[in-house]
C-alpha cells in the first residue's frame, strides 16, 4: 500500500511536472536506460554559472512499460576531477520510478548547489538506472560506456 499511496503534497509538487503529453527540452536525447525509460531531453544553463552557486538541471523521461519496483535513479554531476551525487526520486521525491506508468511523461528539476571549490570548465549531469550493483543498459546517441547517460552540459566559470 505504501508504493501506491501519494504524499500529501503531491498534487502541489506534481503540477506542471507530470502529463499525459510529451514535453519540450532544449536539448532533445532519446536515449533508454534499460527499455523502461525514455531520457526525453534536459534543459541546463546556457551560460557559464559561478562555483557556490545553486542551479536547476532538468530532465525529461517517460516510461515505456511498467518499471519493476526496486529501479532507482541516480544523477551525477560531473566536474573535472569531481562528483556531485544528486541520486534521488523524480519530481521532489514524489514520482518514484515504480509509480511512472507507460504515456507518462515526467519534468524533474533538479535543485543542484556546486561547492565553492567546484573546479571551473566544463561540467555534465549524466543519468540512469540503478538496482542494487546493478545498473540498466543505457543505449542511444547519449548513452556512456558505464550504463548512463551524459544528460546535460554547462561550464563552471573560473
């Protein structure tokens, strides 16, 4: 019963971020993480952003069948020589992969803070689907060696 019930704030955090129709990323993907999700596209800053300070990524997915319950996601902000682990639930916490059915399409803004040390250049958000050691086959134009996919890239300034 408790995968199934939603929290109380749901509705709020839902609004705008959940549809039955597809969104418009400024950058399109498509790639798959394991034949469950569809990586849509993300949309990052375009311009370079300061080390300290705190920006939305966001990713576009939707389910293409019904996701096993133990599938997580997990993001990573990549810098040179670092990592930000952003691992969490979809839409605030309120969206887990389990509950994302096919024809449902998710906005899920990430709220990201780099360290003050963050090192300045070029910095990626890559993305995919974690179970315990295992990770979901990540396939597409986008997708890495290592089962993810490199979501999202904007620079750190110096």
């Amino acid at each position: 019963m408790d995968e199934i019930a939603l929290p109380p704030d749901f509705a709020r955090k839902a609004a705008g971020n959940v549809q039955t129709t597809p969104y418009a990323p400024s950058r399109a993907l498509g790639d798959s993480l394991g034949g469950l999700v569809v990586v849509d596209g993300s949309d990052a800053p375009a311009t370079p952003v300061k080390r300290g300070s705190s920006i939305d990524l966001t990713l576009y997915l939707h389910a293409t069948q019904p996701i096993p319950a133990g599938w997580r996601l997990f993001a990573h902000v990549i810098g040179p020589g670092r990592m930000l682990n952003a691992d969490h639930d979809p839409v605030e916490g309120t969206m887990p992969l389990a509950r994302m059915r096919p024809g449902t399409f998710v906005r899920d803004i990430m709220h990201v803070t780099l360290p003050p040390d963050w090192p300045p250049g070029p910095t990626a958000l890559r993305i995919g689907l974690w179970q315990g050691r295992e990770r979901a086959k990540a396939t597409g134009a986008h997708s890495a060696p290592d089962n993810a996919v490199d979501a999202a890239t904007f620079t750190v300034q110096p």
